[in-house]
C-alpha cells in the first residue's frame, strides 16, 4: 500500500477536508494558498468555493508530491489551482507576493515543520491584513496513526506560537476526534 493511499485514508477517517473548509468561510474569487498541499485534499475542497474568479496555490516542499499534485489537478479539473514547488519555513519560500492571500489552510502540517515560527512568519508575509487561517492539526498520536507523541503541537501552544507573531483568534472549529481546528486572524 503507497504512503500516498494510507495519508488519504487517514484523512478521512480523522479529519473531513469538505466539513474544515466548509467552516472557514471562503467565498468567490478569494485567493487562497494552502500550505503542505500534500496529497491535494484540501485545495479539492477549496477550488469549488472560490470558484472560477478566485484561485488556490498549493504549496508543497516534497517534489514528488509536486509533480503528483499537478497530475491531479489536470485530472480533477482545477482550473483555478496553480502548485508551486517551495520551502513554507522560509522567508519568500512560498514564492508568492507580499499580503497576496485572502487565507491559508494550513492541515496536518505544523506538527511536522522544524522552523514552525519561519512557517507562521510566511503565513503573516503573504496574508492580507484582514486575512484568515485555518490551522487543522492533531491533538494526539492516537496509537501511533497520527504524529509521534513527541511532534504533536497541542491546540495551546499553536495557538501560543500564532499570538507571539500578532494573530489573533477568530473561532475554533469542530475539526474531528483527533484534530482541533482554529482560524486565526
């Protein structure tokens, strides 16, 4: 079984990406970039709600991830989703322009970044000032299903790293048994 296969299974048994984003409130025409993409779950739920005037950008570090995603993409019949290969801890990784974005998802993704300020400063960089973000992490490792006990980011110390660089929170949301969800502005 590919990795690719279990992440997607995983997924959907602990954390639905239609119901997270269907709570974060997108609408038409927003530009949106979502952070980590990996398998491409989350932009196929955000396509659809900023529809054809808005667009996604998938961000993903792996490059097989990359090439995988824009076969996907073609595939699913994104036209409004771009992926773009880049560092998310980085200062400019992103490769988008400064406060750019409308919001950015950010699902499964802090518990396994080493530089989770240089991500959270990268978030801030490419937000607009009345941007949002919907963080989606784990709240535990759940018998080792999700991250090592050691990795997970408890709901408040994300929230802790987020207000040390300025944001401030907007709602939490229900993101599933294991996953807390909160967007941040």
């Amino acid at each position: 079984m590919s990795s690719f296969f279990l992440y997607d299974i995983l997924v959907y048994m602990f954390s639905d990406p239609e119901k997270n984003i269907a709570q974060f409130g997108l609408r038409e025409g927003m530009k949106v970039a979502d952070l980590g993409a990996g398998t491409g779950y989350y932009i196929r739920a955000t396509s659809p709600r900023v529809g054809p005037s808005g667009h996604v950008y998938a961000i993903e570090m792996q490059k097989g991830l990359v090439k995988k995603l824009e076969s996907e993409i073609k595939q699913w019949g994104l036209t409004n989703t771009e992926c773009i290969w880049g560092d998310i801890e980085a200062k400019n990784g992103t490769k988008l322009a400064d406060q750019s974005m409308d919001a950015v998802v950010l699902s499964n993704v802090l518990f396994q970044v080493e530089d989770k300020l240089g991500l959270i400063n990268e978030v801030k960089r490419i937000l607009k000032d009345d941007g949002r973000v919907l963080l989606v992490d784990w709240t535990e490792s759940f018998g080792g299903m999700g991250p090592s006990p050691k990795d997970v980011v408890t709901e408040k110390k994300a929230r802790d790293l987020f207000r040390e660089r300025g944001f401030k929170v907007d709602e939490t949301i229900s993101a599933g048994e294991h996953h807390y969800g909160i967007i941040f502005k």
